[in-house]
C-alpha cells in the first residue's frame, strides 16, 4: 500500500457502549466494562496509534434527571484528556437507548427533548465536530417497536416506522441546534446494513426487506415521498404523511454513511420451517417462513461486505466509514474478519469509491450481546483489548491495528488461513437447497470464493503422543490453525540436526514444545535422559526460534 493510500483510509476506533431499556431495568455497557471509571483507557487507545474515536457521551448518563441537573464532571474530564492525547472525538448522544427516563422512543416530544440536550452539549464543547446522534437508527427502531426486545416493547409495523421517524427528526433537530454553535459539525450516520435473500417462494419479503433497510437514511435524506416504494405501506400502518413531507422540507443527509456490518447482518428466508430451530420462525401475516442467518445456510448466497459497500455508495453517493467491524471469535478469526474489511474498503477506493475510514468496534469488547443486551448474564466477547486481566490487556487485534495505524499493513501467519464462514463447516442447515430455488445477487450455484493466501505456514507442535500435545492440536483443529504434530521420530529436541531439519521441511511461524521427561517417580533414577529431555531440549528449541526470529 502506498503512502497516499495510507494517508487517506483512517483506521478508527470505538468503545461499545449501549444504554438499552428492557421493562424498567437499564442495561449500561460502560459500567460493565468499567470503562466509566478508567480513565487511562484513552492513554491505551492512544498508544496503539488510534487518533479518532467514536465515543459515547450518553443523554441517559449526563443528565438523567433533566438538564437543570445535568453532571458534565464526566465529560469534562474524558475530552480533555481526548485533547491532550490529540484524538478527535465522534461525539453519540443516544446508543440504542430510549433516553433518559422521563422520555422514551415514542415520546411525542423525543425529538425536542434530544435537541435540548444536543445544543447544551455544543454549548459546552463547541470545538467539536464530528456527531453519531443517535447510533443505527432503523435497528434500533426494529428491536424496539418491532420485534419487542427493547423498550416500549412493540411488536408493530406502526410502532416500528413511528419510532424511526421520531429518531430522526430528533438527529435533524439536533445537528440544527448543533450547527448554530459550530457550523462546520458534521453528521455521521450510522447504520446496521446486510442484504436478505431469500428461496423464490419469499423472494417478494426479501424485497421488502431490502427496501426497508435504508429507511432511516431515506428520511434524513429527504427521500421519502409519494415515489418511494414503500410510502402506501407505511401510510397503510397509520403514520401521517405529513410526519414523512417534514423530512423533505428539512434535509438533513449524513456527512459520512456509518455502515455497521456484521457477518450475521445477512439474513436468509425459506419457508422450509422442518428446516430450521423454532426460535428462528415467524410471519409476515401471509406467509410463514424462517428468517436466518445467511452465512448458516447451505446453498445461501452469500453476499461479501465490499458488495454491502457498493450498494450503499450506489444509493446515496456519499462518503462512507465502516463505522463498526467486530467479530465474535478468537483472536485469529477476529484479525481475518478485520483484514478482510480493511481490504474491501482498499479494494472499493481502487474503483473510486469514498470509503474514508475502517472502525475498530468495541475496543473494551462487548458483553451479553448473545441475548441482545435483553438480560444481563456476564457474557463477555473481548475485543481489541481483553478485559479479563487485571487491566485491559491488548490483544493481537492490537497489535494489528498499532501496525496498521503506523505503515497501513499488516503480516501474520493465521491471515493466510480461511475465517470460519469461508469454510463448510459454518453450515447448520446442510440440507440440499435446488440453486434454481434461490433468489440474490450471486450467480446460482456460485462456490463460495476463499481469500487466504497458499501454503500456509504452519504451528509446529512437539510431543504427539502426549496428552499436552494432543490438547493442543483439538485447539489448532476446532480454531482452523494449521499446524504439523511431531513426534521423537519426526524431532528429536535434543538434536540440533533434527531440529533444523525440522524447520526446513515445515518452515513453522512458531513453536509450541509439550514434548519432556514427564515420569516424575522415576526422574531420578534416569537423571540424564530427563535433563536431555526437560533441559537440554527446550534450550535447544528456544536457540532455534530466536535465529529463526520466531516465538517459542
């Protein structure tokens, strides 16, 4: 990658931080990371050389009892210390939450109420520019008036484009009150985004979908009108067309599109139900189907993130960011996901397409978004720093991004082997699916396109007949890392020239020695064999990777 290319893609990063209401309980991701009161996380995100940051300062949490009694101590504290580490905050005011309690998604006066607490906020810190109002505007919408996970917890049609449309007139009031302070505030709107496709039975749901999904992004664009293709179905569930004209008559599009994009973002529709779990079965009032994920499905198309990208640019021609790119898996598949986005935003760029930055979500990781936040079980995803030491602890996706940050690329041995949803074994439903059946953008019957690199290097593990060794490999299988297990025959420890032949015949990136001297009732009375075993070995090896630079 070259230096203007290096310059131009901003890598990013973010602290996962919802406030959701479920009946009268809040869930508070900052409180479960105990980042609100870890201040020297910001010295962290700075030394791996992030220098822009998503970063929540949260209606809820600043000024839960009103703004009379607002507390900026919080704030004031986090941005100066953002200021003095030279990191430009994207300010977000609401994070998939109902706000403070005297309000909620459908209070007919949430719009004001947020601009209220948006035009304190530039008052405040009017050198700030960059604005996430409220973050995925129609997810938040569906899971709280749609699906019922959030509050209020509706289950309409009605509730569900009621909700978005109170949220974005809130996001349009507040970047005006906003702009009266600082004019040159920019907005960056964020949004979950994945394709549906669907068997040709639900082809007709999986249109609709697809149309819905840029929904809150329509309005603030000023979009929906008598044209739109889904303006008589929104009338049709009671929403006042004067409530949609507003949006025309007050623009507001996103600065940047914030695409929040997850490998579970594409759904999948069959009307198979006896293929699938019952969790995963629903209706649209004419039809029963399973609404899953794509990635699960044998036979799904299977639509790439660089495809999710274009078809965003194509829509609105708008600069865009990745606004978030998490994966839960462990480290290896955590990097393979983040590469694999870092290079469809290169890849995008080549073709003149504006993706400005790539987002590192969830710095602290995330915790209990297995059940959507809807119940507090201590369910902890790690992020780019693992929490479960006793301070944050960086992880490889650090490491990543501190080179990435610095020279824009990155080299590690388990990037060359395929994530999980390259593989078949991220099949659930294997059952045959007749590719003339299935409705999408790929090409019938298309293989799914493996990106990693040949001849992977592999972990070189001694000791196979020991139950160490063993364990180890299960770990390498289940995790897809390749590796070679090796017994005396094929290494022998204590000998140097096995030992390089080792190396040259399998040219490992590491080592991992389970093999030794393990009968400890009779260590003493072979005392030689287990000092070449336990000794004289390792010493061995560990010369071996150093002049090889590779860990031990």
């Amino acid at each position: 990658m070259n230096c203007e290319e290096v310059n131009t893609l901003q890598l990013w990063g973010g602290v996962e931080c919802t406030v959701n209401r479920v009946q009268d309980t809040y869930f508070d991701q900052l409180k479960s990371s105990g980042h609100d009161n870890r201040i020297e996380d910001l010295n962290a995100f700075s030394e791996i050389g992030l220098r822009t940051l998503r970063y929540p300062f949260l209606w809820e949490r600043i000024a839960p009892e009103g703004l009379a009694k607002a507390d900026w101590s919080w704030p004031d504290r986090r941005l100066a210390r953002l200021q003095e580490l030279k990191i430009r905050p994207i300010a977000g005011f609401v994070h998939h939450g109902s706000g403070p309690k005297y309000t909620h998604l459908l209070d007919p006066k949430f719009s004001e109420k947020l601009r209220d607490y948006a035009a304190a906020f530039a008052q405040r810190y009017p050198w700030i520019e960059d604005y996430t109002p409220l973050n995925e505007l129609f997810t938040t919408a569906r899971f709280s008036g749609l699906y019922g996970i959030w509050y209020p917890h509706k289950k309409t049609s009605r509730d569900c484009f009621q909700i978005l449309i109170h949220e974005c007139r809130a996001t349009v009031l507040a970047m005006e009150a906003i702009r009266k302070i600082n004019p040159k505030a920019r907005l960056i709107q964020t949004d979950d985004l994945g394709k549906t496709s669907s068997t040709s039975s639900m082809k007709y749901q999986a249109d609709f979908e697809n149309e819905r999904r840029w929904l809150g992004w329509d309005l603030l664009c000023g979009r929906v009108n008598v044209k739109h293709p889904l303006w008589r179905f929104i009338i049709q569930n009671g929403i006042n067309p004067k409530d949609l004209i507003w949006f025309s008559e007050h623009p507001c599009p996103p600065d940047l599109v914030g695409i929040n994009h997850y490998l579970l973002s594409n759904r999948y529709l069959d009307e198979k139900l006896e293929r699938y779990p019952t969790w995963s079965h629903g209706s649209n009032g004419y039809n029963q189907y399973a609404d899953i994920e794509a990635v699960r499905v044998g036979g799904a198309p299977q639509i790439s993130p660089q495809e999710i990208f274009k078809e965003a640019w194509e829509r609105y021609k708008i600069p865009i960011a990745i606004t978030e790119v998490h994966l839960n898996a462990p480290p290896e598949g955590q990097i393979r996901w983040f590469m694999n986005i870092w290079e469809s935003a290169l890849k995008l760029r080549k073709l003149g397409i504006p993706i400005k930055a790539v987002t590192a979500w969830g710095l602290l990781g995330h915790f209990d978004w297995h059940c959507l936040v809807s119940r507090c079980e201590g369910y902890y995803e790690s992020g780019v720093f693992d929490l479960r030491s006793p301070t944050p602890r960086p992880t490889v996706l650090a490491k990543m991004i501190k080179e990435l940050t610095s020279t824009g690329s990155y080299e590690q041995p388990t990037l060359n082997n395929p994530g999980w949803w390259q593989k078949d074994s991220r099949i659930s439903y294997p059952e045959k699916i007749k590719f003339s059946d299935l409705s999408g953008p790929n090409e019938a019957g298309k293989k799914i396109k493996n990106t990693h690199r040949e001849h992977a290097q592999p972990l070189l593990i001694t000791g196979a007949r020991g139950t160490l060794g063993q364990a180890f490999a299960r770990v390498c299988e289940s995790r897809g890392l390749p590796y070679r297990l090796l017994s005396r025959d094929q290494l022998d420890i204590a000998h140097q020239e096995s030992i390089q032949a080792a190396f040259k015949e399998h040219n490992p990136w590491a080592i991992i020695n389970t093999a030794g001297f393990v009968r400890v009732d009779e260590a003493e009375v072979y005392p030689d064999q287990c000092f070449r075993e336990n000794l004289q070995g390792p010493v061995n090896l560990a010369k071996a990777c150093a002049s090889h630079e590779i860990p031990f």
